[in-house]
C-alpha cells in the first residue's frame, strides 16, 4: 500500500532526529563541551548585564546627588562626584552627563578655560549623538562667557550649519547676533537678527530680534 505524505514526511523527521541522535552518541565528549561552552556564555552574558545595569543605577544615583550638591552650592563635593562617576562609571550614559554638569559648575565658577577643555573634546567626538547639541551649545556660552568671541561665534555658525533644524537652533541664532554685537560688527548681528524673523515668524525670538532690529535702526551709532 502506497505511504501516505503525511507518513512520509514523518518518517523523514524520524530518520533526521535518529541521524542527530545517533551522531551525538558517537561524539558525546564533543558535544559535551559545545554545550557547556554556550552555558558558560550564557552565564556570562546574564552576570554582565545584570552588573553593569547595576553599575548604570548607581551612577544615576550618584549624578542626582552630584546635581542636588551643585544646586545647593556645595561645588567642591559636586566635582568630586562627577569625577568619581567619569572614572569609575565611563561606559554607563551618566558619564557624558556628568561630563556636561561639570562643565557647567565650572563655567558658574568663571573658570571658563576649564569647562572649554571638558567640552571641546567631548563636542569632537560625535557622541553619545543626543548630547552632542547641547555640548556645542554649552561650548559657545563658555567661549562667549571667557571673551573668546571669535570663536563662540565659530562654533555657533557650525552648530547652524550641522543642525539647521534642532530645538536650540533659534537660541543659537540668537547667541550669533548677540556675539557680533560684542563684537562691534553690527552688520553682521543685524543680518542674524533679520534671518530669526524670517525663520521663527510669530515667536518669542522672532520679536526679540525685531525689537533689536528697532533699535538698530533708531540708532544712528549702529
């Protein structure tokens, strides 16, 4: 009588399960070790993950800490735990973070040359990519804050350039006008300024640079 394919197929999946079987037992001390290798692994990879969720925690904890001293003026004990958590916590995503608040406790203290050598290299290294906006925007504060002008108004003009359309972009803008301002080059704050009301009609930076573009123009110094 001719088998049907349903028994077929199973005597198929019988014969290619004995086959495994049958080589197992032939090679029992090689699979052996195959198996506890990907055990051993598994092990691991479950001890490595659980330890450096553990580590990521505890570096949070330790940045929220390293905020409060900051905010309450305890700046001396806030640096000491950022650098603690930059040392002992480099891969977990509260370093950069930790980088940035050290930064800024820095450029609170006006030790701008400082906070400048904390983000230079991190706004270089293109990561992690969320923060790197808010580094270079940090970065031109800094530089503007320590009369680097011409060099916050570099690093604002390459900002615009890489993120023309980012959330801080206006801020941005706004910062360049203000630099040329500083930097007695009025026509050049007055070109930025009309860029912002072209660009954000209606906002809060649009009637700001309308309101200095008044004042320009009632100016006859500017």
């Amino acid at each position: 009588m001719e088998l049907s394919r349903t028994e077929l197929k199973r005597n198929e999946l019988v014969d290619f399960v004995g086959g495994i079987a049958e080589r197992i037992g032939r090679n029992r001390s090689f699979y052996a070790s195959i198996a506890v290798t990907v055990l051993v692994l598994i092990i691991l990879s479950v001890f490595f993950l659980s330890r450096y969720h553990t580590m990521a925690l505890r570096a949070d904890e330790k940045l929220s800490y390293a905020q409060a001293l900051l905010y309450n003026g305890q700046g001396d004990e806030a640096t000491r735990m950022l650098d603690e958590i930059i040392s002992q916590y480099g891969r977990t995503p509260a370093a950069p973070l930790a980088r940035l608040i050290q930064a800024e406790a820095l450029s609170r203290q006006q030790k701008y040359q400082e906070a400048e050598n904390i983000l230079l290299p991190f706004t270089r290294q293109n990561k992690p990519k969320h923060l790197i906006p808010m580094s270079v925007v940090a970065l031109a504060a800094t530089q503007e804050n320590g009369g680097k002008l011409n060099e916050a108004a570099a690093t604002c003009a390459s900002f615009i350039e890489k993120y023309p359309e980012h959330i801080l972009t206006p801020k941005v803008y706004e910062s360049l006008a203000r630099i040329h301002e500083l930097k007695n080059t009025p026509l050049e704050a007055k070109a930025v300024y009309e860029k912002i009301v072209t660009l954000y009609p209606g906002s809060g930076w649009a009637a700001r640079a309308q309101e200095r573009l008044t004042q320009f123009a009632g100016s006859p110094s500017k």
